[in-house]
C-alpha cells in the first residue's frame, strides 16, 4: 500500500494564478509540432517500406535471372597418365 | 449536466475532431477545474500546470477515437488527468500528496452537523492518512468534485459498484471514528 501525505491549505488557489497558465496558443502550437513530427515519421516509414520494397524485388530478380540462365558445359578435363617411372628414372607418356 | 448539454459539447467533438482549434471552447470550459483537480493531487503549482497542459494535449490528441459512453467529456478529461497524476508518482517514486481546502473540509464537517473544532480536524486529517489511495481518489472525485458513482467509476477504471463500495467503507470507518452523520451522496 502506497503512502499518503494529506495537507491542508487556507485557501483554494485564485482563479487569477489558474489564468496565468491557461494559453491555449501555446498547446496549439505543441499540437502543432506533434503533428508535424507524426507526419515526418509515418512519411519515413513509407520511404524505408518502400526501399526495402523495391530491394527485395532487385534480389528476387537477380536470382531469376541467375536460375534462366543455363549454367557453363563442363569443361573436358586433360588428364596425363604417369607411367611408373621406368628403372633408367625417365617417366614416358602412354 | 443536462441532455442538452452534453449533446452540445458532442458537437463541439465532432467538429474538434476536423479542426483542433474548435477544441479551444472545451479547454476554456474545464481548464480551472482540471488544473483544480490535479493541484489537490500534487500541491505545486508549476508541475500542475505541466500536467494540466499534457492533459489537454493528450485529450487533443487522441480527440478523433473519442467515443460517447455514457458519461460526460469532462469525466473523460479527469480521466486522463488521473492517468497523468499516477504517471508523475511512478516516475517520482514520491508519496501521493492531497492537498485538501480547509474551506471545502468544514463545509463537509458542517454538512454532517458536526461543530467546527480544530481537534476534529486533526484528527480526520490522521485518518485520511491512514486511508489507501485508491480510497482517497474516490473521496475526492466524490466530496471535492462532487462527480455521481457512474463518472468515478469511468474515471478510475473500475466499475460502478466499486466505486461505491470503496465510498461506503471510507464513511463508515468515519462515522465509527468520528461519530459523524455524513450521507453516502452529497447531491441528496
């Protein structure tokens, strides 16, 4: 249980001190550039949906593009034989 | 607040809801009462103020979802109030204040035809103290605001019967403390 600390006070506070803080100008002005920032943010977020939108479609068609293209005939591999080498130590080819 | 009352401030609703600057009327009509409500809350006048304004902004806000549920827009403002009030304390990790007007006390004690006395004063005061908050909140909406069981409850998210059981324990704790006639509903 939170604790209380009650006061008691000769006088409700004057209207006039209420007034002092009562500018409706001002919090217009905060709405003002609460709007403005909410507006920059949901713009960037469409930008960056956007971005990665149009990433994603570049490297799904890249990889398109690499599976339509018929891979490289295998290249024919020369292969040497050795002969054992002979007893005079010279090797011969078959 | 009559039918035609509310009606009209729906109006104004639904035209702040096109145009922020119509929400200006409504910030004009409650200011003195929010900045009342959260002052007996805090008892410092400039954070009451930062609450006050964060309360309108964020009513201002968030005027567009505002639904009619049966209560009126001012509960709705105390509401968010309340919510600003409890914010400050969390993050302060401080003991709730209230800071009551001796005025509207001894209108209260005069009301149960109790005379003034300072030693009763005193005492309620260690009473009130020894309440919970959430027991106070419901003291203050109901006997400094004079709000009906149905706004309390709206107000302090909780439901109607609720509110008036926390209200009933309070005054019955004081009667049995104070010896006091104090009636369930002031409006009565």
């Amino acid at each position: 249980m939170s604790r209380n600390e009650i006061r008691l006070r000769k006088n409700r506070i004057s209207p006039g001190d209420i007034a002092r803080h009562r500018n409706y100008g001002k919090l217009m002005r905060r709405h003002d550039r609460y709007l403005k920032m909410k507006r920059s943010i949901i713009a960037l977020v469409y930008v960056l949906i956007i971005s990665l939108m149009i990433l994603l479609y570049m490297l799904t068609k890249r990889a398109e593009q690499k599976k339509a293209t018929p891979a490289p005939a295998e290249k024919a591999v020369q292969t040497v034989h050795c002969a054992p080498p002979s007893r005079t130590g010279v090797a011969t080819l078959k | 607040m009559s039918e035609a009352e509310i009606q009209q401030e729906y109006a104004i609703l639904e035209r702040s809801k096109r145009n922020p600057r119509a929400f200006g009327e409504l910030y004009e009509r409650y200011f003195d009462r929010i900045f009342n409500f959260i002052y007996r809350q805090i008892d410092d006048e400039d954070v009451t103020a930062d609450l006050c304004s964060q309360t309108f902004l964020s009513a201002l806000r968030n005027v567009t979802r505002y639904e009619f549920r049966g209560v009126p827009f001012s509960a709705w403002l105390y509401r968010i109030a309340s919510n600003e009030v409890n914010k400050y304390y969390r993050k302060k990790k401080r003991d709730n204040v209230f800071s009551l007007e001796e005025v509207r006390v001894r209108e209260l004690i005069e009301q149960a035809h109790e005379s003034w006395d300072e030693e009763i004063l005193q005492k309620l005061l260690v009473y009130l103290k020894s309440l919970p908050t959430d027991m106070l909140q419901v003291l203050e909406l109901r006997f400094f605001e004079d709000k009906d069981f149905k706004e309390i409850a709206f107000i302090l998210d909780i439901t109607e019967s609720g509110a008036k059981m926390r209200t009933y324990r309070a005054l019955d704790r004081l009667r049995k403390n104070f010896n006091l006639r104090i009636k369930y509903d002031v409006k009565e």
